[in-house]
C-alpha cells in the first residue's frame, strides 16, 4: 500500500511541475545577391540547394521561415520556392510576390525584391503589408503559429524583410534612417506587445549611425532588439569578427562587393518581449552568422580561405565554399521557442535507415538499405530545383547500385518512399 501510495505521489508531483514540451522554430535572413540575374558565377541554385541541406542536418536544424532580399523576379522566387521544397520540407510556401512599389513614380528602376518563404504546416500567411520608402519597400508579412489553440490563443508575429540603402558616407546614412522613419510611422499603428521579427541588409557601419539607433530607441512603440547584444562599430573591427557577414568574397568579377570579410550588415531584430515575455521567444546563444567560424584570422579575407576555418570548426570548408559562390553575404540564423503546440506537423528523422557508400558519384549510386520496410520500394532522385529527374524500383538486397551515368554534372537529393526521412544529396561528377 505504501508503494501505491509513493507511485501516486510521485505522479502528483510529476503533474504540478510539468514543464510543457517546447517547440523551436528555426530563422533564416539571407541576401540572395541579385538572383538570378547576376550570372558571373554558373549554377549559383546548386550552392543555394547545399546551404540549405547542410542548414538542416536533422529535423531540429531545419528552417521554418526562410526570409531574403535581393530576388529580381518571379522566376527567381520560384526557383527558390522549388529549393526549399527539395531540401528543406515539402510542405514550404511562399508569399505572394509584388514587385517593389517604392520606385514607381522613378522608371521602376530597382529590381531588388524582398521575399519570405515558409513552413506551411506550422505557420499560415494571413496578410502582406507594403510600407513604402523613397528606395524600397519593407516587406511585412503577418504569420500565425499552427497550433492546437489557435482559436482561443493565437500566437502572430509580424515578419518585416528590408534592405536599406547601401554604401557610406553621411548622404547615405541619413537615407537609411529616412527609410527606418517610414518604418517607424507603420509600427506605432500596431499594440506596443506585438511580436516583431525584422531580417535585413541593414548597410550600417555602426551603432551610432541614426537608422540604428532609431530601430533600437526605447522610445518607440516596439522596440526592437539585437538578440545577439553585439552592438559597437562593426567595420572592419576585429573585436566583432563573430557577427561578420560580409563581404564573402576577396576577388573581382563575381558580382557584389569583393572586399573580404569586415562588415556586419545583415541582421536578425526581434521586438522587446520576444527575448523573455511573449508566447514566442528568442532561444538564448542560438544567434549565428551562418558560416562565420569567429576566427580573427579570417578578417578581410574570403570566407573560403584556409585563414577561415580548422579542422575543428564547426562550419566546413565545402559549406563555406558554396556560401563565397552564391552570395557576397552570410546568411543569419536564429532559433525561436514556444510553449504552444503545433497542430500535426509531418515529422522526419534523419537519414539513418539508408545510406550512400559516397557521395561524390561518377557512374552508379552505391546505397545500403538499413530497414527491411524500405526493400522494393520506390527511390526517387531530384534536381536541385525540386523536379524529379529519376525514379527506381528498389529490390530486396541490403546492398544496391543505381545507375546514374544520364544525369547531368551537378547537386541531387534521392529519397526512398514511406522512410519519412530527409534526402540525402550527393553531386554527380563526370
């Protein structure tokens, strides 16, 4: 009786305090530079796919709202539309696309877009914003969490995409804060609790530059914060070299700047009360400069240098490789937690139950097959833009070979039906 009793006791105590299971939500600011049309570099879909795949090693590291600028068109917002589709979830959508409005009385000369991408199985679109500036729109976009409350307990935030001025100088300074007026006067029309997400290439140089200042003033209806607390002069200052995002590139005639890496342009804000007192929070240190290895060696120089990394670094010389091939910036990432829990999202694991013998393929694919339940099922083989290239009828064997020698040089992903895993990608090398 006494062992009944302590059982219940302990159950009593297991109720009171329960910590509710936490969902993390995953964030990804990048500036696409000028894509597609910026064509000095070939196949640049390629190095965006094996950023994307190597961004979600499992589950927990794939990103649910993907947030970028500099797309030209479209064409381009499908491209990617299709890429995270491959390599990320197949349940990714997008916004609506609308042109930049900001130029229209100017020739609608500016061609850089802002976009966003998300997971539609935690997150739905419930309305798009225009706040037009003399330059370029902010892109905002009102999302609400998928969860088991979402009628009685909505959770919202408003993700804000931008891409300020560029270049230094005071003229430009003070058109970077002209722009973050026009931002200011939309967000004073929102409740002062609004959850406030804001990516962007800002192009500042300081803290003290007065479109900073004016993003972080206590005086605001939201004010915004920087999650990762390194504020200071940024520009070339080795002291900041772990929130660098630019430029990735040291040498000419790739497109963008070529300088090497000295600069922390682009950011990750978040309103105030998303770090300790929202229904969506800030995951303390889960702040990154994706790619950037934090080594002072590699100030100035190009992302993919020797002086960028070590054996023991925890972003690899072929991620960094395919980042200095794609863009001139980093990308920036950040981890969001919430007590509430989602509806159903569809849920994968690693791709542990089959396997490729190498991933740089000549000829034929060698793939071990770690579960029966997979045996004579379908393999399916896609491109980097999510179109599938090849299907196959698997056997029984625990060990088999693909022939591939018809698909072109280039990035794929394979997948086997009913494993409930994340593709594995490997490159085709003639």
């Amino acid at each position: 009786m006494k062992k009944k009793r302590l059982v219940f006791f302990t159950l009593f105590l297991c109720a009171i305090f329960h910590v509710p299971a936490q969902e993390t939500v995953k964030v990804m600011f990048y500036n696409l530079l000028n894509y597609p049309l910026e064509d000095a570099v070939p196949n640049r879909e390629v190095d965006l796919a094996y950023i994307l795949a190597d961004y979600q090693p499992d589950l927990f590291y794939q990103p649910d709202l993907f947030l970028v600028c500099e797309l030209n068109n479209l064409t381009g917002a499908i491209d990617i539309l299709n890429i995270t589709q491959t390599v990320v979830s197949s349940e990714f959508e997008m916004a609506n696309f609308i042109p930049n409005s900001s130029d229209d009385l100017s020739g609608d000369q500016n061609d850089l877009q802002n976009m966003f991408f998300y997971n539609s199985s935690k997150f739905s679109l419930e309305e798009q914003i225009i706040v037009p500036t003399y330059l370029r729109d902010f892109n905002v976009y009102r999302i609400k969490l998928n969860t088991v409350n979402q009628d009685t307990d909505p959770i919202e935030i408003y993700v804000i995409v931008c891409h300020l001025k560029a270049s230094s100088g005071t003229y430009n300074a003070q058109k970077r804060f002209e722009m973050v007026l026009d931002l200011q006067d939309f967000l004073t029309t929102l409740p002062a609790d609004t959850n406030i997400l804001l990516g962007g290439d800002l192009n500042v140089y300081t803290v003290s530059e007065p479109a900073f200042q004016t993003l972080l003033s206590d005086s605001n209806n939201i004010a915004l914060i920087d999650p990762v607390n390194r504020l200071g002069n940024w520009h070339n200052n080795s002291s900041y070299i772990d929130v660098f995002t630019q430029s990735t590139r040291t040498q000419s005639g790739m497109g963008g700047a070529s300088g090497g890496f000295d600069d922390r342009f682009d950011f990750i804000l978040t309103s105030e009360n998303m770090i300790n007192n929202s229904n969506i929070t800030y995951v303390p240190e889960s702040y990154q400069s994706y790619g950037n290895n934090e080594l002072e060696s590699c100030r100035n120089r190009a992302i993919n240098s020797t002086d960028c990394g070590t054996a023991d670094s925890p972003f690899s010389y072929e991620l960094r490789n395919a980042i200095h091939n794609f863009s001139d910036h980093l990308p920036v990432t950040l981890s969001l937690e919430t007590e509430a829990t989602f509806l159903s999202v569809h849920e994968f694991t690693p791709s542990n139950r089959f396997a490729l013998e190498s991933t740089i393929i000549n000829e034929n694919l060698i793939l071990t097959i770690e579960a029966s339940e997979l045996y004579n099922q379908g393999l399916f083989i896609y491109n980097n833009l999510g179109q599938m290239v090849k299907s196959v009828q698997l056997n029984s064997d625990v060990t088999q070979q693909i022939n591939v020698s018809d698909l072109s040089d280039g990035m794929y992903f394979l997948n086997v039906s009913n494993s409930n895993t994340n593709p594995i990608k490997f490159i085709v090398s003639n």
